[in-house]
C-alpha cells in the first residue's frame, strides 16, 4: 500500500464526505461489515429499510399516497420484498406523467442532485436523488473493487461515453473527487479513429493505471487497436466493465490484451440498481443492503429464479424521489444456486440486455445477446483453432431483425479480397437458432459505431414478448 493509498482512505476519503455532506466512509464500513452476513441477517436489514421507506412514501410523496389509498392498502402491509407484489409497476411513463408527485415533500430542495438516464431506449428519464444515495452508489463500488484488489487511490483509467466522461464535471466537485480521491482518469471513447486512439494510448502510458474501466465495447475497440499496431502495455492488475451487456469475445479479447482479469458490473442510476461480478465469476452479487431487484413479466408477476424476464427494482437509499416497484427497461434472471465465494446475497446470472432490443425467435425463446458471437464460428465451436482463424477474418458485425422476425446480418471483413463463400455457414448457424425466420447475410464496408464509442451489435424491431 503506497503512501497515496494510505492518504486517500484515511484523509481525502473522509474530508470529501465532509465538503461534500456525504457518508461514503460510513457506507464502506456497513458494506465490509455485511459482506459474509447469513441470508436471513441480510433480509432483516433489507426488510427493515423497505419498512422504513414505504412509511416515508406514503407520509410525503403525493402519488404514493394517493395509490395507496386507491388500492386500500396501507404501509403496515409490505414488510418484506414478498409483500412488494401487492404494488403495480412503476413504468418510465407513469413517472413522466407523474413527475412532480413523486418527489417528497418532507426533504428540502437544497438536497436534491437532479440526474437522469442516458436515454437508450427513447427519451432520457428525469429523476432526482441525493448524498444518500450517491454515498450508498460510492461505498458499492468500492467494496467491489476490494473484492478484486484494487486499493483506493490505485490509478483508473476510464474509457467511454456520456455516462462515464462528461466534460462539464471535469471542474466540478464530481471531476476533483473522480480525479483526487477515486483516482479515476477518464477519456472518451466516442472518436474511435486511429488517431484518437494513439491519443488513448499515449495517455495510457503516461498514467501507468492500475486498472481499466469502460464499456466492453469501447475497449475491445481500443484492445484492437493496440493489438494491430503491436503496443506495449504496461502491467494492470484489472480490467472493469459496465454499461452494456459484455459479450464473450470482448472478455476474451481484454484480458489477453491487458494480461488481466476482467469483471463486469450491472447498475442502474433510476431505481439504484447495484451489482458487481463475483471474483469466482458465478454472476453478480447484488448489493441487497440498497436495493431489492425482482424479475417479473410485463404485468408485475414475480418470476421464479433462474427464469428470464423485466428487471423490476426497488431503490432503498432514495428517499427525495422514491422508485418502488420499478421496470429499469432490461431483461435478466436470478440465479438459482448459491455462489460459491461465501456471500450470501443473491446474483444475478445474466443481464440480457434492453426488453426493446433484445431478440427473440419466432417460437418466443429469448437468444441471449452473448450466444450471438458464437454463432459467427464454424459449428459454433470457439475453441477450434482453425475456425478461430475464419472467424478472426471478420472486422465487425452486426445483427438486425424486423417486426417479423427476420434477420439480416451485416459483416465487415478486414480484407476485402477474401471470398464472401466461406462465411455462408454463419446463415445456417442463425437459421437453426432463429427457427422459421429468414436469414440474410450483407457484406458491406463499414458499420458505424454509437456517438458514445459503442458498437451497436444487435438491433431488432420484433416484439414477442408477451
């Protein structure tokens, strides 16, 4: 542990908390403290603070009040996340229609941090929050990064859009903290030319990071880079992804590249979603001290663990602008097994991605956006050296599927010259997957990134599920 390290977690840690009115060091603790705690002690401590915030919603938030008393139910009736089933969802709609209700009146103004969504599925989502929840956000994070060894103060450098680099914080208390006390050094991921690139690079070499953070696209595009043009790296001890579903082949890709383990995150800023990779790599832990995540069908029935279906949250440390019962706008399951590693709370096995872009076949079975690669390999066999070569001729791809199902694969290949044939089994490989659809294969010259860098793989327009 460097001197930094020792400074960072003992000075500048707290005195942010200080400036800053939040209680991060407070959080951690909590957090370390209830790492290995049984089952039913993390339960008591959920049901608790769910107790604690249906009192608080409908004593202070309008629309609380107002849907608990259409339903004829009272608070004293959700004592635990079974009880939450006697709630309708929340949906991104009925907040915009409900917009000003929703915030409570007993918290001063001067405390809310207004955010919002990225707007991946449409419109952007408005929503406030406050120390609270940011602290609760932080210690999550943190504790994580513990679990994979990574020391507050290690330098991070951050690759990615909107989400991760914004530039209006850079002097703001957010960019200083980022930069002071989480070390996190952020560069964007949205120019994704050759020239933008060796600027990532060189700024790369000079920080000497520790870890590497971003969306899994956005850095398997700068792996790529740096394996094209045969740059040293120098050592890292992990690779941190988040932000989008990260497929086998950029997992793959990043810790041959960086020489380390790579560990992926699931969150959600509306409705406090919180969860990180167990380093045994059975899912993600859910942070169950800060929110309750349930998976259901469009109507808010609860699915049972391991089945595929809306992921459906309850935010425990938003008090100023409360989300009970909320559709995030993905699909994922829970596990059914106990993880391994020791932690008794619950993991989430796979996120599948946005409900609006997910793909179905015409039989209604969900195709996971990580099988989707696989199919790209002669007999969908990865391992198979000679079939990792045909499949190392293909530059980009992109899967698109119409309201009827019907799909259409774009394939850029590195060189031009090589003969279209010897990729037509890839139809055969999605006809088998995507019964009863029609399959198309396009060779073209390019496939444009996102504006935020990212690598828009899959886009489908089909709605099967019911």
């Amino acid at each position: 542990m460097s001197l930094y390290n020792i400074f960072d977690r003992f000075v500048f840690l707290p005195i942010g908390d200080f400036v800053y009115g939040s209680s991060v060091v407070k959080k951690l603790k909590e957090l370390r403290k209830y790492d290995y705690l049984e089952g039913k002690d993390i339960q008591d401590i959920q049901n608790k603070k769910l107790q604690s915030l249906v009192r608080h919603c409908y004593e202070t938030v309008p629309y609380y009040t107002k849907l608990f008393d259409s339903l004829g139910i009272t608070p004293e009736q959700i004592k635990s996340r079974e009880d939450l089933a006697i709630l309708p969802i929340l949906t991104k709609q009925t907040i915009r229609d409900n917009y000003d209700d929703l915030f409570s009146k007993a918290i001063n103004p001067k405390r809310w941090r207004k955010s919002s969504t990225g707007g991946s599925t449409g419109m952007p989502l408005k929503f406030c929050t406050d120390s609270l929840e940011w602290s609760s956000w932080k210690a999550s994070t943190l504790r994580a990064w513990e679990w994979y060894g990574l020391k507050l103060g290690d330098k991070i450098f951050s690759l990615g859009g909107s989400s991760i680099n914004k530039k209006k914080d850079f002097f703001s208390f957010k960019g200083l903290y980022d930069r002071i006390i989480m070390r996190n050094f952020k560069y964007s991921s949205a120019d994704v030319s050759d020239e933008a690139m060796q600027r990532n690079y060189d700024a790369f070499i000079k920080l000497k990071p520790k870890a590497v953070r971003g969306y899994g696209s956005s850095l398997y595009i700068f792996a790529r880079y740096i394996e094209k043009n045969e740059l040293q790296l120098p050592p890292v001890n992990v690779v941190l992804t988040t932000g989008e579903v990260l497929m086998p082949e950029y997992r793959r890709k990043l810790e041959e590249i960086f020489n380390a383990p790579v560990y992926d995150a699931y969150g959600a800023g509306d409705g406090g979603i919180l969860s990180h990779e167990c380093p045994k790599r059975e899912g993600l832990h859910i942070t169950e001290e800060a929110c309750i995540i349930e998976i259901t069908d469009k109507q808010g029935r609860v699915l049972p663990d391991g089945e595929v279906g809306f992921v459906c949250t309850t935010d425990l440390d938003n008090y100023v602008f409360p989300f009970l019962r909320y559709h995030v706008g993905d699909m994922a399951y829970i596990k059914k097994q106990k993880c391994s590693c020791g932690r008794h709370t619950r993991l989430i096995g796979e996120v599948m991605g946005r409900a609006g872009k997910l793909m179905y076949n015409k039989q209604g079975v969900p195709i996971s956006p990580t099988v989707l690669p696989m199919m790209f390999y002669p007999e969908l066999n990865y391992h198979n050296p000679e079939y990792q070569k045909v499949y190392n001729k293909i530059d980009k791809f992109q899967i698109r599927q119409d309201v009827k199902g019907d799909l259409v694969i774009l394939i850029k290949l590195k060189d031009n010259q090589e003969s279209q044939d010897q990729f037509y089994y890839i139809e055969d490989n999605y006809r088998n997957h995507f019964v009863g659809s029609e399959v198309e294969l396009r060779f073209v010259e390019d496939i444009p990134t996102l504006p935020s860098g990212k690598e828009d793989y899959c886009v489908s327009e089909y709605e099967y599920y019911q």
